[in-house]
C-alpha cells in the first residue's frame, strides 16, 4: 500500500498510519490481486484467503465468497 506524501487517512477517526499494515488491509476489504494471488489455490479459495485470515469460519466465507 502507498504512504500518503502529506496529509493523513483516516479510517473511523484512527490515522491509517497507526494502524498495523496487515490489519488495516484486512479491515478495508483489500482485495488480493495479481502478484498477490496464490497459483496453487483455485480462485475461490483466493477469494476466501482474507475472510480465513479474519477469523471467518470456512463454510461461512465459502458462502459469501459464492454471492
């Protein structure tokens, strides 16, 4: 993710830069993509990888997954 040069983001009132990078990517529905994709898993299983990393059960993000 890029670093604002100036200025700051804020995500519910927190400054982004406070923020640890796996969380805040998790928390704004970062989508995984290109380089980031995993070749060995299929695109479903890509699809649930940040749901899975959140605590998500698997049935739950396969459910949402498929919508």
């Amino acid at each position: 993710m890029i670093e604002p040069s100036s200025g700051s983001i804020t995500i519910d009132g927190v400054n982004s830069a406070d923020l640890e990078r796996a969380k805040l990517r998790r928390g704004i529905g970062y989508v995984i993509q290109n380089a980031g994709l995993f070749p060995h898993r299929t695109v479903l299983q890509n699809i649930m990888t940040v749901p899975r990393l959140n605590g998500v059960p698997a049935s739950r993000a396969r459910s949402r997954a498929l919508q």
